[in-house]
C-alpha cells in the first residue's frame, strides 16, 4: 500500500496493519517533502518514493497561480461551447427499465461496489426514496441531466450530508445502484448522474465513440471530462437547495472517467466539499512527455485513429495526442492540468486513489501534482485534508479497498457531525 500525505515534521514511521495481502510503511518527512516505503509482499521488499516540491521555477510560477483566476478560465472554457444559458428546471420522470451499457458483454455484478459499508436494516430496499428526473443544464439533447437519487424516508426533515456518485466510461448511473444504496442507508443523500453520451443520453452502443469523434471532426463539444464537469457545476446549484441537504456537505466521487469528472468538479466548483476521485487522477502533460500516453488513449481509441489518420499519420504517436486533447479537451496537458488544478483543490478534503500499476494513471506522473499539494496544504494548515493511496499490484481497476477507504474518508468530513447533531453518536 503506498500512501502519500503532506507533513511539516521531524521524519515519523507509522506501520499499519491493513489487510492480509498488504502492509504499508508511511515516512512522513520535513516541508514539502512525500515519501513513502511501500511494501510489496510478493517480493518481500520496499519501494520507496520521494515526492519533493523544490522550488524550481515552475514551481514558483505555481506557487503565484491565482485560484479564482484558474476557475474563471476554465469556466469560460467551458461557457464558450454552451450556445444559450437556460434557467435550472426539474423533470421527474420514472426509473430507467432497462439502462444502456456501451460495453459487451454487459456488466452485471461488482464486487468492490457490493462491499461498500452498508447500515443493517432490515428491508432497506423499503425504506429508501427513489428519486429520477431531468436537470436542465443548458439547451439541447445533452443539456437534460438524468439524476437517480437514493435517501432514506425520514418523518424528520432535516438536512443530511450529499455524496454524488459518477460512473465509468460505457456505464450509467443505475450500474452505481449498490453505492447508492449503500451511502443512503449510512444517512447520506446519495446521488448519481449520466455523464454526457452515457446512459440516457445516449442511444446505441457506439454514442460516446462516436461524439468524441465528432469534437475531433467539429470543435463545438467536449465530450471528454469538460462537458460533464459543465453539468456537475449545474447539480451543486440544485443540490445546494434542496432542503434535505445540507449545502456545506456535499461530497463527489467516481470512478476512471467518473474519477476524473470528480477531480475536475472539485477543482472548478468549491461547492463540492470533499473529493475522493478513484482511478482517474494522472498527469496527461507528463504521460505524454513520457511517452505513457497508451494506457489512456486505448481507452478511447476511435479519436484517436480518426486523428491519426486525418494528421495523414501511419500511427498515433505523440503529435496525434497532443492535437486530440487540444481539440476535444483544451488545456487539459497545460494550464488545467493535475499539477495545476490538484493543489488548489486545498484545503478542502481531498483523497486521490489509485492503483500503483495503472497504466492510464501512471504513478510516477502524479509526482509533480503531489507534491504541490503536499505544500498546499501545509500552507492551508489542513495536513489531514490530503492522501493519496496508490494499491499495489492494481492497474486500472477500483477495489474493495477503495471503495472502503472513499468510504470512510467521507464518514470523516462530511457525516461525524452530522451523526452528533442526530444523537446517533
């Protein structure tokens, strides 16, 4: 297990006991400085890493980045592509019968997101509320928001912590039905949404493919990341008033694609209170100087075979990626980057999972975005508020243990006083 926080210490070793397939060894070390000693229980041996923020100059140009002034840019990136402003309605409607999967074959059961700590009561499915309707984001097809929310039926109205749940590519928001469940039988208001071409936005098994094709082809969308982070930035103005919420406790997390519209909402709307992206943060500028770019770009493959060929190139190689992104995602390997937009996510709570041999979020390319937040959050003085968990022997995959420690760190921050104000603790 590696585990990276932020310290302003004497070097300190914490050995803990996780599990029966993995112990970890945490070095905390003196300002600006990870590190960590991973143990790998198959080799029987340490690993270590040294995330350190030397003050180079780019750091120092870091260290100026105007907050505000970021958010603002990206946001009007993103209202660039919005063609009119809409006023925020709400369309209830009934639940999907049968959700669309643009994967085969389809998936049907997930071990990690069973074992999400779940409250014991008997006939839960009973004693749950059901929620489905559309948001308005913006004019258009794509700007109404299909929302499943999950609560427990309470004779009380008062308001409870909110976590929104975002799915993988080729899934829907009704594939995160256990983690739903599961948040709304701990007392949380549990969220979840259909990104943008996923879900019922879309209509066959290729619309994701084929509209970030068309970004490539026409520029006029953002099917990648930013789009959905556009409607994200729309559900915490409805979220934060409702009356069953309360609007300083809202938390966001998600899966790979999912992992990474919760990284970029939490970085563009502070409205968002607690982050735990899973398998999505990485450094797309780093994969791409690196050449580790593969991993990510396989995952989404028609764009960049229709770039390739349209650059007259024989294969993808980094030229093709670097003009993708810019495209379909613009100053996702610059300005909006994870060394840019992960440190002033602080000091808001921040736990960053992921697995140590994942190809589309190679550890080594969160050095720099780590260890930037390390010092901003010393700076913030919240040293508690920032993690990351790197599993050993995990590639691209979110387990058990993942949605365990989500789990927990949102119980953390957002659910203690929660709890304490219910006399439950």
């Amino acid at each position: 297990m590696m585990i990276i926080v932020p310290v302003r210490t004497t070097v300190i070793v914490f050995s803990v006991v996780m599990t029966h397939v993995s112990r970890h060894v945490l070095t905390l070390t003196p300002p600006h400085t990870c590190a960590v000693r991973t143990y790998q229980p198959q080799s029987n041996a340490y690993k270590n890493y040294y995330y350190r923020s030397q003050l180079t100059k780019e750091d120092r140009r870091v260290d100026a980045i105007d907050a505000a002034k970021l958010r603002s840019e990206f946001l009007h990136v993103l209202r660039a592509q919005r063609s009119s402003q809409v006023p925020l309605s709400v369309e209830f409607r009934k639940p999907v019968a049968n959700p669309l999967y643009q994967e085969t074959p389809r998936p049907n059961f997930s071990e990690a997101m069973e074992s999400c700590p779940k409250a014991d009561i008997p006939n839960l499915k009973d004693l749950l509320k059901e929620e489905n309707f559309y948001l308005m984001t913006e004019s258009g097809e794509q700007g109404r928001l299909p929302v499943l929310i999950l609560s427990m039926k309470e004779s009380k109205h008062q308001r409870r912590p909110a976590v929104v749940f975002l799915h993988s590519s080729y899934k829907c928001k009704e594939w995160l039905r256990p983690l739903l469940e599961a948040y709304a039988s701990r007392g949380y208001v549990a969220v979840a949404i259909d990104s943008r071409y996923h879900g019922e936005r879309a209509n066959s098994k290729t619309t994701y493919q084929d509209a970030l094709v068309s970004s490539w082809k026409k520029g006029d969308t953002m099917p990648f990341i930013f789009d959905t982070v556009w409607d994200l930035i729309k559900l915490a103005d409805y979220l934060t008033h409702r009356k069953d919420i309360d609007p300083s406790k809202i938390g966001i997390t998600g899966e790979s694609l999912g992992g990474m519209h919760a990284w970029f909402a939490a970085f563009a709307e502070t409205r968002y209170a607690v982050a735990a992206p899973i398998i999505g943060v990485q450094g797309f500028r780093w994969a791409i100087d690196h050449n580790k770019w593969q991993g990510r770009v396989d995952s989404i493959k028609a764009v960049f075979e229709e770039a390739r060929i349209d650059l007259g190139k024989s294969t993808i190689d980094k030229e093709v990626v670097e003009k993708v992104w810019d495209r379909i995602a613009p100053g996702l390997d610059s300005q909006f980057d994870s060394p840019y937009t992960i440190p002033i996510i602080a000091p808001r709570p921040l736990l960053i999972l992921n697995g140590e041999d994942d190809p589309r979020c190679p550890i080594e390319g969160l050095e720099k975005p780590t260890s930037r937040a390390c010092k901003a959050y010393e700076e913030t003085h919240c040293l508690d508020n920032f993690k990351l968990i790197a599993q050993p022997g995990i590639g691209h995959q979110m387990t058990s243990l993942m949605v365990k420690e989500a789990s927990d760190w949102f119980d953390k921050f957002l659910k203690q006083e929660w709890l304490v104000t219910r006399n439950i603790v």
